[in-house]
C-alpha cells in the first residue's frame, strides 16, 4: 500500500512534519536566561559568604595556634597584621592571607619594643596570659571581633559590627 494512500483519511495538521516553532523556541531560551541570571547572581553571594566564614574560622585557629605555641615553648608569640598584603602573622612566619571579599579592621597594640613586620595586634605570654587589641573580620557590616582575655590568654569571639 502507497504511504500516500494510507494519510487520506486524517487532517493535513497530522501528517506535517513535527517540530518547535521559532516563538516556542525564543520563550525557552528567555526562560533559560532568566534562571542562569537568578542562580549566578546567588552563587556569588555563596561563594562570599563561604570565603567570610572561612576566614572566621582560620583566623580563630590561627590564634589558637599562637596561643598554644607561646605556652609550650615557654616564651612570647606575637602576631601582627600587614594591611596591605592582608596578611594575619604569627611571629612573622604562617601567613594567614584573608580574601579580598572580607573586610577587617583592627587595633594595634603600642609595643615598640617589639620588631615585627606589620601591625602588633596580640601578644601571647609564655606564662599563659596576654595582651592585645582588636581584629575584626565582617561582611557587609555584620562580623565577628577577636580580642584575648589578659588574664587567662583566652582568645574571645563576640559579634561586630551592625549595632554601632
């Protein structure tokens, strides 16, 4: 039997060929456009909210690090700031570089006495306690603040920033 025979009895819309139209195509490419600008846009705000948090986390275990160095070798661990390598140091080696995405702020502690490259910012004491200013990492105003309890040499975390 001819194929030709075999369409006669159906609509002519049956037997064309198939397909998308150009409109149909065009909508879903418009769909495909917005949803890529959508998850891009909150990509990136994950990507700066995962480098904030672990610079948190890395400056909290740097300073640990610090504080437990200067009580087993028995002598003072100093760890300063250089702003413009952005860079948290122990005893000037271990540089801890912080991402460009995070801000930080901080204040210094007056010791000439000391030869550090950067900004003195805490002093661990080999008998257990220290002194020190302020280091602060934030975004977008809201952050966390790191300071040492003289007495104890315990490095404290509390929330900066946003009330101020």
């Amino acid at each position: 039997m001819p194929v030709g025979a075999m369409n006669r009895g159906f609509p002519a819309a049956i037997t064309k060929s198939s397909g998308f139209t150009l409109l149909e195509l065009l909508v879903v490419l418009v769909l495909a456009a917005m949803a890529v600008t959508i998850v891009g846009g909150s990509a990136q705000s994950f990507m700066a909210r995962a480098q904030y948090h672990q610079a948190v986390r890395e400056v909290a275990g740097q300073l640990g690090h610090a504080r437990s160095l200067s009580v087993q070798e028995g002598r003072s661990v100093v760890v300063s700031y250089q702003p413009g390598e952005r860079e948290l140091t122990i005893d000037g080696q271990q540089p801890l570089h912080l991402p460009d995405g995070v801000d930080v702020t901080w204040e210094a502690v007056d010791l000439p006495q000391l030869a550090q490259p950067g900004q003195v910012i805490f002093v661990f004491n080999a008998d257990g306690g220290a002194r020190g200013g302020v280091f602060a990492v934030s975004r977008s105003g809201q952050g966390i603040s790191f300071r040492v309890n003289w007495l104890l040499g315990t490095v404290e975390q509390a929330a900066a920033g946003g009330a101020s």
